[in-house]
C-alpha cells in the first residue's frame, strides 16, 4: 500500500496511524499496522515517534504520525502476512490531546497492488 501525508500537528502531543481490521486479527478490532498480530511494516515513510500519554490523547504511548512533516511524504506499508488473503478495513486515525489545537492531517494519493478486490 502507499499513499501521501501531509502533516502538521503538535509534536508528540497529537498525532496520526494507520489501523487494519480484519476478523481473523483481534476479533476484527481495528489493530495498528504495525502491530505483531498484523505483521505489517514500514518501507519508506513510517511513523515519526511516540506520543505522549499524559494529556488524554486516545493513541497516548503509541508510535504515530507526529510533528510537521515540511510536506507531502511518501509511504510505502507492506500490510503483513496475516492479512493475505482477507477481506480488509483500513483506517487513518487522528488522535489529539486535551490542551492546544494546532494542526492538520492530509492524506491523498491512496493505492493498494498486489491485492485481488472482491
């Protein structure tokens, strides 16, 4: 999969993640990307870091597009091994804390290969 991102958020305090849900991962529970139950990964463009888990952000402790990104961004995600095969959700996820409101999150240029659609 890959797509582009734009972002401008507060640094470590807000941010954004890439969620699969699929009924053979958690019950069908949107899980991260990248988390082991998925087995995805990272080509070129992955998260930025951790964010913050003191001001109520709902991602708080998890690894997230964070910061400015200074424009578009390519990323390339390999979806992972456990979804080969499966009917999948895919959803982009914006979490923010309690205290500024600063930012934005664009995403554009969506294209999934190697992939049969149903």
């Amino acid at each position: 999969m890959s797509f582009r991102n734009n972002f401008s958020l507060q640094d470590t305090f807000d941010g954004g993640v890439l969620e699969v849900s699929s009924p053979n991962i958690a019950g069908g529970a949107f899980t991260d990307v990248t988390n082991a139950a998925v087995g995805g990964s990272f080509v070129t463009g992955g998260y930025t870091g951790p964010l913050n888990n003191t001001l109520g952000n709902p991602l708080g402790g998890r690894m997230a597009w964070s910061g400015n990104s200074g424009g578009y961004i390519n990323t390339v995600v390999n979806l992972g091994p456990n979804v080969v095969g499966r009917t999948i959700k895919l959803r982009f996820r914006l979490g923010t804390d309690q205290a500024i409101e600063v930012g934005a999150w664009r995403i554009d240029s969506i294209a999934i290969t190697g992939a049969a659609c149903p």
